[in-house]
C-alpha cells in the first residue's frame, strides 16, 4: 500500500516538474529520465557523493561524466590525504591533534577560508580515510606523506596513487547500483518556479539533448577551473599572467563547468581570485615529477637558479615557492643525491621516470656538483658554495637564509641528481559557496533548494592557498556530506 502510494507521488511528482519547468529562464516544458539524486562529475567527489547518495536512502543515482571515464583530476591527483591521529601517525609514535591540523590548513589558506568550513573538513577526515580503506578497500602505503604547511607527517598515501583509490570507488558505486553515463556533459541546472533545482540538462553521446530530473537533489562535482584559460585569465589578480604560456597538472576535463552552471542560477561564487600554482614541474608536460619526491617526503632537496643560488624554502608552502621560482624567471632545479634516491629507493620506482626525462633533457645525473652544473649551465663555482651552506645549515638545524625548519638533511656526497622544473597551475580554490551541510548558497545569502556541491568546484574551504593533501581531505568529506544530504533532502 505505501509503496504503491509512493510510486504515485513520484509520478505526480515528474508531471508537475514537466510543466513547471523553467530551464535557466526559458519558459519550455521538457520530458526526461527521473532520478532521486543526480551526480554531475565522476571523480573524487562525485564518486563519493554518488555512493553516500544511495547508501542513504536514494534508491535510483545517476551520475554523469563528460568524459569517456572516470576519475578527472583525482585520477591524476596522488591521492593523498591529510588526517590527524592516523593509524600511521600511531605506529611511527606522532604526536598530531585536529586542532593542530585546521590550524595549520586554516593559516596555510591566508585564514580567507571559513573557519567553521576547514574544521568540518579536519573533523572528518580521519573517519574519510578510514571510510576509504575498510568499506571502500583502498590499500595504502606503510608510510606517510609530509607537505609543505604542515608541521607533523600527515597524510596517507594509496599504493597505486589516484587509481588506487578511484578504481575502488569505482567499483562500490557500480556494485551499489548507481546508474553512470559517461560522454554525458551537464549543460544547464533546471530550476523550478520556486526557485528549485529539479535536474541537469545535458548533452549525451550521440550529441543530443537529454535531460535528467532529481526528485531530491542535483551533486554538482565538477572539479575546478585549471584548464580554462579564459577562466583563469579572468578571475586572476595574484601572478602576473596564467594565459597558455603557463602550463597545468591538470585534466582538460577542468574546465569550471559547474561554476559557470551555478552561477547562472544565482549562486554566490567566492575566492575565485584564488589560484594555486605547483611550483615544480617537468617543463615537458606541465605536470608533477615523481622523481621530486624528496620534497614531500622529508628529505634533502634543495633549488637552485642558474646562477647556482638558493632563493626559497624548497619545503616551505607551494604559493612560497611558486613565487620564489617565477622571481627567477620561472625555471628553476631541484638537486639531491645518491643517498636520498637510495632512501627513497627512487631509482627502482620511477626508472621509467628516469629513463624519460633522461631523454627529454630535463634531468641529468653525475658523480659532481660541477658536471651537473655544467650540463644545465648554472654556474658551478655558486653551486658549489651552496651546497656548503647548505649543509652547514642543516647539520646546525637552522636556516637563516630561508627559514627551513622541516627535512633539515644534509647531503655532502655525490652521485648528483638534477631535475629542471617549472611552475603549472595546479588548484584552482575558488568556486561556489556552499555551507557545512554542502548546500550552495546564492547571491542572497539563502540556500538553493535541491542544489549541493563538493570538491574543487566549491570556493568555501581553502582560502587563498590549498596546502598540499587537503584537497583529498575535503573531497572525500564533503562528497559524503553532500551525497547523504541530497538522498536525505537536508
Ligand atoms: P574533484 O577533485 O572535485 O572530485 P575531479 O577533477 O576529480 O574533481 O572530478 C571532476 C569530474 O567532473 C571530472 O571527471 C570531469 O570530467 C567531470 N566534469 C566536469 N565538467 C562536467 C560536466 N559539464 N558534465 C559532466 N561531467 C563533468
């Protein structure tokens, strides 16, 4: 009898939406596919979201991603995600606190990140990674990861980086039943005459329009805005320019799709101006090397300019040493040696890395600091002087030239090792304003009925500056939230 009486309503309840419906302002009516909650962005956050949806609740998701798969930037991301009191930090006997953890993900952001916003993100984070590794199953790694900006080794790392934590996400929302449609791009949010989102207008594989109504709620993860030059041109106030002569580590997937679709309907956008360049990158590609791992990882690294001179923290904040790398130019070098490849047991992870950038010309490795700096023509007698410095500042465990206070490691012996890198934008932190319960808010200050966001496409949780493994943290935390919250109608 209640689900005969159920299924009625729903019935009732798509015809009223067909001929109430106002698509962003035109007056036409419009026949679709009904869901309760529907997912836009099939990578971290969409994943997450999509999973929550239907766990609590929602009986039929959909989740539609433009491209032919999965996974958008997380896929490319590392994956690795900051929470305080880990299992690792216990085993390895670090001391770590949330307190400590928004503090510092809060300071790292210039404090231009609602408070309230990053301790939600702190406050679950460590419930997220254990989320991910019990019922989810991602594996991780037996060690932790160190980032610039925070104090303490923090964040848990996949085996197998983006993929080790998208494929299995993959796989519970697939086995949850959650409807995917892939090349299905979201075109318009559709909006009601009270004011409600009620579905997504998209164009599908064949290039047709096809819409899908949300009984409950529309998930907007669409990520961010890395890719869209126009975007980033346009909203940019921090670096002199992030035109195409600046590269991304991102997918061309991020394109701000969901920023643009939301503001249309009168959502607040915040911290738009905000945007996150990775300071090291292979000048090849744009993206992140491997091989760098020493600056993550806690241990000796150090840049220098082609004048063979430091010029910033090499572990301190990525605004820091983007900034620092742009004021030479925007090239600079990252060197090790023989030891913390062996630590890190590099040689063996990345020999492809090696092999390749080896062949591109942008890395190069010799028993001297003078061979190396002979190959990118640095000048070798300040190379040599550096490094002296440098050791003696790390044996004494004070940096007076750069204030470096974390991985104080010294490194007095060759073999050398020397990466040439260059910056890329890599995060960009604004997006919609959405509140703790993931709903996006409009220009008004009020909620948007039926409309949640989480990830990068959201503009409420890093402020000025994401600290490096937050972003995990926040997708992870905030795609549950909203995905409960559209199932739940909250
Ligand atoms: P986050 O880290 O916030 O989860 P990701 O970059 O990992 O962001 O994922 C965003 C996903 O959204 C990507 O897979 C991207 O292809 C997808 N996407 C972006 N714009 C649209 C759109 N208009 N329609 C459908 N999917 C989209």
């Amino acid at each position: 009898m209640r689900k005969g009486f159920t299924k009625l309503l729903s019935v009732l309840l798509v015809v009223g939406m067909v001929l109430s419906l106002t698509a962003c302002g035109t007056e036409e009516t419009q026949t679709g596919s009904s869901y309760d909650v529907v997912v836009v962005g099939a990578g971290g956050a969409g994943l997450c979201a999509a999973i929550e949806a239907k766990v609590h609740g929602a009986e039929n998701v959909l989740l539609i991603e433009k491209m032919p798969f999965a996974g958008g930037n997380t896929l490319l991301s590392w994956a690795e995600l900051a929470c305080a009191g880990n299992w690792l930090q216990i085993e390895q006997g670090i001391e770590d606190s949330n307190e400590q953890f928004a503090k510092e993900m809060w300071e790292g952001g210039g404090k231009v990140a609602r408070k309230e916003m990053v301790d939600i993100v702190v406050n679950n984070a460590l419930d997220a990674a254990l989320w991910l590794r019990d019922e989810i199953g991602v594996v991780y790694q037996d060690y932790l990861v160190h980032e610039g900006g925070h104090s303490v080794p923090r964040a848990v790392e996949p085996v197998d980086l983006g993929p080790g934590m998208i494929y299995p996400l993959l796989d519970k929302a697939e086995e949850l039943g959650v409807e995917i449609l892939y090349d299905t791009k979201a075109e318009e949010l559709l909006v009601n005459d009270e004011g409600r989102v009620i579905g997504v207008q998209a164009t599908n594989q064949e290039g047709e329009e096809v819409t899908f109504f949300a009984e409950k709620g529309v998930v907007l993860a669409t990520g961010g805005f890395g890719a869209n030059v126009e975007m980033r041109q346009k909203y940019n106030t921090r670096w002199e320019t992030l035109d195409e002569s600046v590269q991304t580590t991102n997918s061309p997937a991020a394109t701000g799709d969901g920023i643009v679709m939301a503001e249309k309907i009168g959502a607040q956008l915040e911290n738009m101006e905000h945007i996150q360049l990775y300071p090291f990158n292979n000048p090849m590609t744009g993206v992140f090397y491997g091989i760098e791992a020493p600056s993550w990882s806690g241990e000796g690294i150090v840049y220098v300019n082609q004048d063979g001179k430091r010029f910033v923290n090499e572990v301190g904040m990525r605004d820091e040493r983007a900034e620092g790398i742009l004021a030479q130019g925007g090239v600079a070098y990252a060197i090790y040696n023989q030891e913390v490849a062996d630590r890190l047991n590099l040689e063996e992870i990345y020999a492809d890395e090696y092999a390749q950038c080896l062949a591109d010309g942008v890395f190069y490795k010799a028993d001297t600091l003078e061979e190396i700096a002979e190959y990118f023509d640095i000048n070798a007698e300040n190379l040599v002087e550096t490094m002296e410095k440098y050791n003696e500042y790390m044996k004494a465990g004070h940096d007076p030239e750069f204030g470096r206070k974390t991985s104080m490691v010294p490194m007095e012996e060759g073999p050398w090792f020397i990466l040439k890198g260059v910056v890329s934008v890599h995060h960009t932190m604004g997006g919609v304003m959405i509140d703790t319960e993931a709903r996006v808010i409009n220009t008004e200050g009020e909620i948007i009925e039926g409309l949640y966001a989480a990830g990068e496409v959201t503009g409420s949780v890093h402020g000025n500056n994401r600290v490096g493994t937050c972003a995990i943290s926040d997708i992870v935390v905030f795609g549950r939230i909203a995905g409960k919250n559209a199932a739940q109608g909250i």
